[in-house]
C-alpha cells in the first residue's frame, strides 16, 4: 500500500467520522479546516484508524500532529513497522 | 479472551449489510429519512462510527415527529444517564440499540459528577425530563476513590460498606423521584493490580477494592429493585483492552472506549427491553446439524451426531443442554425442520444421547415448506407477536430467507462450530430477564397445551424475490474422476430426496464415463453465500426412443431454490440433444422418500401406470414441453 493509497484511506475514516461526505481532504488539511474535527471527534478518527490499519499511536504522538500528513506518515511508519 | 470476530464489541450475532456504509451516506443525502429505513441498518452489524451515522439520521426523523401524533411507531422511552465521567460518546449506541428493539429513546445526560446533586434538586434539569430508566454509569476510579494500599483490613471493609451505602442512598433518590427503573452500572475492573493473582490480600489496593464492591453489588441490588449492568463480565469475556484503553480515559476520560459503545448500548437496552417486556420470548429451532450433527432423514438414529463419543456430538449435546436450561427458565422452545415428521421426531423418541425431550417443546413443525411460512406458523399457534421470536439454524440460506420475510424475526449469524451456538445466543442476549418467576418455569407446558388446541393454519409468502437475490448459478458437468468420491456418496447415502434409490459402487459409476449414449449429471450450486457443493446427481438412460431416469437425487439442503425445475430444463435439453422423444421417470417408494411421491407430476410428467406397492412411472413429452422458469443460471462447467 502507498502512502497515497493510506492517504486516501484516512480521508474516507475522516468524511466518515464527521459525516461529511463531501469534504476535501490533502495532506495539508487541518482539523481547524473541518467542521466537527473537535476533540470528542478527534479522538474517534485517531481510534478509527488504529482500528482500522490494527496500529496504535501513542499519546506523545497525537499531541504532536499538525495535519492530517503527518497521520499518515505516521500510519506508514507504524504499518512498516509491524 | 474472545477472538476478534467473536467479541461482543463487535455484535458478530448481528448479520453484516452489504456496503452499510454507502448506504448512511446515500440516507444522509436524502431529504426525507423514514424510520423504517433506519430499523433494518439497527439490525446490522454496526461499527461505533456507522453507530455514529445512524444516530445522526435517527435523530432527524424523530425531531420532526412529535411524541402526540407519534407516527414512527416506535415506544418512546425517557432514559437518564447519569455519571462521574465522560458519557456523551455512549449515547448513540444507546439510542441504536434501542431502535434495534423498537425503541425511541431519548436521552438526559447529567453534568459530569453532578449526579447526586441533580437527583436531590427538585428544580433540577433531571426532575423535569422525568426518566422512566436512570443508569448510573458510575466509573471505577470514582467508585474506589479512598482506597490505599496501605488501608487495614477492617478499614478497608468499612470503606467498601460505606460506598455501597452512598450508591444505595443514590437508587433509592432515583426511586423516590421518578418510580423509574434503575439501572447500576458494575465498576470496570480497569485499575492495574499491585500484587496480582491474590490482590484480595492487599484489600486497600484500588484493583482489590473493586473487585470487593462488584461482589458486595449483586445481593444490595436485588434487595433493592435495582437492576445490574454486569460489564466487568462481559469486559471479562471480550478482554479489558476490548473496553477499555488507558490513554482515552487520560485523554478524554471515557472510561468506556467508543470502539466498545455499540456493545454498551445494545447491553442497557436489553435490560429496557426485559423490563417493558420485549424480550424475545421463544426460541425457534432448526434440527439437522443444529440440534443434532447430520441429516436425520438421511444418516437415520444411528448416523447422527449427538452425545458422548465424538467432540462434535458432545457439542451439540452441550448446546441442547443450554437450551433445555433456556426453556427450564422461561423461554418457550418451538422447532421447524425440513423433514418429514417422523423422521423429524425419531431422535426425541428413541435416541438415549438426547436432551431435548418432545415434551419441551411448545411447537413442532417439520414439513417441507419454506420456513419462513412455518415461523408464522409457530407464532400463530403460540399466539406471540413475530417480533418475540428468535430463529436459530446453521444454514446461511434459511437464514437469509427467514430475515428477508420476517425482518421482525431475530436471526442471529451462528458461528460454524456448534461448539459455538450456545455462547451466540447469550451474547445477543434476547431473551435478556430480569426476575425468574414460578410462572416462568411452568410456561412451556402452557404454551403447548394451547398450541394442542390451536389449529394450524396456512400462511403464504413470496419468495421470488429472494430467490431472485441470491444470484444462483447450476453448474453442470458429466461424471468425471474428480468428482467421483462425491457421486458414489450422495448415490448410496442419500435417502429422502432420491426417486429409486438405486444405489452404485464405485465401479458401476466409472462405467458410465465412457457412456456417451448415457445423460449422467453432476450439478454443483453456487450462490451469494457461496458454494453449496455438488448437491444433485442426474443419471437416465437411451431407451428405444425415450431417455429413462434412471437416478435422481438431491441434497434437501436446496430445497425450496427451484432446483428441480432448473435441472428438468437442464435434463430435456440434454436428452434432445442425443434424440430422445420422451423422458421416462420412475418412482420407488422407499421408508425415507415420501418427499419426492409427487415429484414428476410437479415438473408436468403424465402418469403412465402406477403398481400395487406404489411405485409409479411418468412420461414427458420432449415436443411439447416448455421450460420451466426458475431464477438459476445453468452453466456447463467445463473440466
């Protein structure tokens, strides 16, 4: 899997979520971009994902997110991981 | 721990829908939502965002419905949800779990730790919505504040007494305000142990004192009126980290993980639904490979599985000891089979492995017709509502059927192991109570004097369009070496559905490869479920200028799929094709074969002459024969 595929991936966990069907979703996107990207629903896209690709990305890392890239870099790296 | 795929967490009793997902999104665009849109997808296997979702269309159509018109149908219930830490993320998969069993329900959520003052308050929020349910979510670490490790024992005691005094000063506030259900959450055993396997040692411990406050819980309960939430037992069964993860509860202080929030809510409701008497309240049985190992019909007493001697026949000995125990407690046992019923009755008659006794059961239908028409059957004899039954059987088919006609039928997806059938139904909990009565315990013997009394009457059903789903594809090929295992066994095991019963050794099978005058079919039926095998065998010979049958059989699994009348079209077209003017059939009566008595008049045979002990031939006219139509496509599959 690339990271354009874990990219487009995400962004569908992400529409999910926030049931936003239509919303675009880059690498650049920010969760102050997306309307209901609050924390409640923060927590359940972080959940969603490691549910999804059977990670788990600690909390320092979570913290330190700024877009949704940097998820799926670091779903990428997880996922070599393993 | 469970294996994933069998976790509560994950409702795996619930069958899965086809691109759910789509379909929310496709609702979500609609301008108008109906409810019974929304019920089928409660019914399906939900992950906590399609919960989510579904939460979301639901609480669209009943903010435009008004609770005096009330035109959804639904029971509207009030529930207050009242806590020490995060719940709001519990609160779909509350209201899911709900419509799932037919209900509206709306939700209070207290302020976070609030709860005492808000049940005291008589000008609080909480009196005004005036719960019918109040469920204290109470979480762990605030259950066990006070505890220390270095606590004495007696000190530790006095702490445990103490808080179960608080909570019974809570329920009995609840109970004096509302008259409303109450519901105690247990506590979550999330704490780490300090010493482990013998942490009771260490009473003062925060591992040891809850697992003291979730003994003491139980007895208080009941003195109480208080109904219990055991999730420290179902997070037992699925595992803790199924639950609950450390890092939400320090992020967000959801002690409950939303992954495990769907399971949560279909868990309280389920005691909503004991306590307003929509429990399911009888278990309808299939028997052949899922009372019993085999085909009755076909393995007869001797060739079943069932009891001492075989791990499988211990397995369904097991499950129809649960079930004796289900119907010992209250729920009311009926059985529809695909069997003639002698057949059908003979293991509870005669065989000494048998749990199951004729006497526990409150209905019995065997017979061959479709079992979604028996079903109704079983709830008009027992005059119980469709949606009070639950439907248990090991083929995916009937089961598929069962919810497409009976969508208020609970068909839980069983697991192939029967090892397995007895733990299915407890986790979909249907028959989820609260108080076991005497009335409780003597209500099978009720209910089948009046099913005795009742007359059976015929209810129809239309199946075309099931069929028509199902995307069957009749594979067809002549007898080949690869098959051959398969063709000797079904020609000398199979027993009920086999016109003359003429039974083959493996030699006098392999002559009729180099027949090329000779029709000898294998059919194999696949459908959206899958592979159903090899399940037909077809052999007739040249005879002047007729084609005589001179096997025909079938796996009665198919049954009801309009297999005979695709096979009929499949065999004519192969008898013209080598000259033939007329197909010949013949049939033998055997003990086991009365199914198949009218099976060539069906497919438009003319009689031709019938003899004294009862075995009759039939002719069809290949010139003027038309084919049948059915909903299978026949495909020669090539070796």
């Amino acid at each position: 899997m690339t990271s354009a595929d874990t990219l487009s991936e995400v962004s569908d966990i992400i529409r999910d979520v926030l049931d936003a069907p239509d919303l675009p979703i880059s690498r650049e996107t920010q969760a102050i971009h997306c309307e209901g990207w609050d924390s409640v629903n923060h927590i359940n896209i972080i959940i969603s994902v490691e549910s999804r690709f059977g990670i788990k990305i600690n909390t320092a890392e979570i913290e330190g997110m700024k877009n949704v890239g940097e998820l799926v870099d670091a779903v990428d790296r997880k996922r070599g991981a393993r | 721990m469970n294996q994933v795929g069998m976790r509560l967490t994950e409702l795996y009793w619930l069958p899965s829908a086809d691109g759910i997902s789509d379909t929310l999104k496709g609702l979500g665009r609609q301008a108008t939502v109906h409810v019974d849109e929304l019920i089928p997808l409660a019914r399906s296997r939900l992950d906590f965002v399609q919960t989510q979702r579904l939460d979301r269309l639901l609480g669209k159509v009943l903010s435009g419905a008004t609770a005096a018109e009330d035109p959804i149908g639904l029971k509207r219930l009030r529930l207050a949800m009242l806590g020490s830490a995060t719940l709001d993320h519990l609160e779909p998969g509350l209201r899911v779990a709900a419509l799932r069993r037919g209900i509206a329900l709306e939700i209070f959520r207290g302020e976070y730790g609030q709860y005492q003052q808000e049940l005291l308050d008589e000008r609080s929020a909480l009196q005004a919505f005036a719960p019918n349910i109040v469920l204290l979510s109470l979480d762990a670490r605030h259950l066990a504040q006070g505890a220390d490790v270095g606590m004495s024992r007696a000190d530790a005691a006095a702490l445990v007494a103490g808080r179960i005094e608080q909570i019974k000063a809570t329920w009995r506030a609840a109970r004096r305000r509302f008259s409303a259900q109450v519901i105690q959450q247990t506590c979550l055993p999330c704490v780490p142990a300090a010493i482990g396997s013998n942490e009771a040692r260490l009473p003062g411990a925060p591992a040891a004192l809850i697992s003291a406050l979730n003994a003491e819980l139980p007895r208080h309960a009941a003195e109480e009126g208080v109904d219990l939430l055991a999730i420290d037992a179902y997070a037992a069964q699925d595992g803790l980290a199924a639950w609950h993860d450390p890092v939400l509860w320090h992020r967000a202080k959801q002690e409950i993980s939303p992954l495990a929030a769907p399971a949560y809510g279909d868990l309280v409701v389920r005691l909503v639904a004991a306590q307003q008497g929509l429990s399911a309240k009888c278990l309808v049985l299939d028997l052949d490979n899922t009372v019993w190992g085999g085909v009755i019909g076909d393995d007869g007493l001797e060739g079943i599985s069932l009891g001492q001697g075989s791990a499988l026949g211990e397995a369904f000995a097991a499950f129809q000891a649960y079930v004796r125990d289900l119907s010992r407690r209250g729920v009311i046992l009926a059985v529809v089979s695909k069997n003639d019923l002698a057949n059908a009755q003979s293991p509870f008659d005669s065989h000494p492995e048998m749990i199951l006794k004729q006497s526990d059961i409150a209905c019995f239908i065997a017979n061959w017709d479709d079992k979604a028409t028996n079903i109704r059957k079983v709830a008009e004899t027992l005059n119980i509502g469709l949606d009070s039954l639950v439907f248990i059987d090991d083929n995916p088919f009937e089961r598929g059927i069962v919810r497409r006609e009976l969508p208020m039928v609970a068909v839980p997806e069983v697991p192939d192991d029967p090892a397995l059938f007895a733990s299915t139904l407890a986790d979909a909990g249907y028959f989820e109570a609260l108080n076991i009565t005497g009335n409780d315990l003597e209500r099978t013997a009720q209910y089948r004097s009046n099913a005795q009394r009742e007359m059976l009457r015929h209810a129809h059903t239309d199946v075309e369009g099931y069929l028509k789903s199902l995307d069957m594809t009749l594979q067809w090929r002549p007898f080949d070496r690869v098959g051959m295992q398969r063709i000797v066994q079904l020609i000398n095991k199979t027993n009920q559905f086999n016109l003359r019963t003429q039974r083959y050794t493996e030699a006098q099978v392999e002559e009729l490869l180099e027949d090329s005058g000779a029709i000898a079919l294998q059919l194999r039926l696949l459908d959206k479920f899958g592979d159903n095998g090899i399940i037909s065998i077809i052999i007739a010979r040249p005879d002047d200028e007729a084609m005589f049958i001179d096997t025909w059989l079938m796996s009665c699994r198919v049954l009801g799929r309009r297999v005979e009348e695709a096979s009929v079209n499949l065999v004519a077209a192969e008898a013209r094709r080598r000259g033939a003017r007329r197909l010949v059939g013949e049939y033998l009566p055997t003990k086991k074969n009365g199914m198949v008595r009218e099976f060539y008049p069906k497919l438009g045979f003319e009689p031709v002459v019938e003899k004294p002990d009862g075995a009759t031939r039939w002719q069809l006219d290949l010139a003027r024969f038309k084919p049948f139509d059915h909903f299978i496509t026949i495909k020669e599959d090539f070796a």
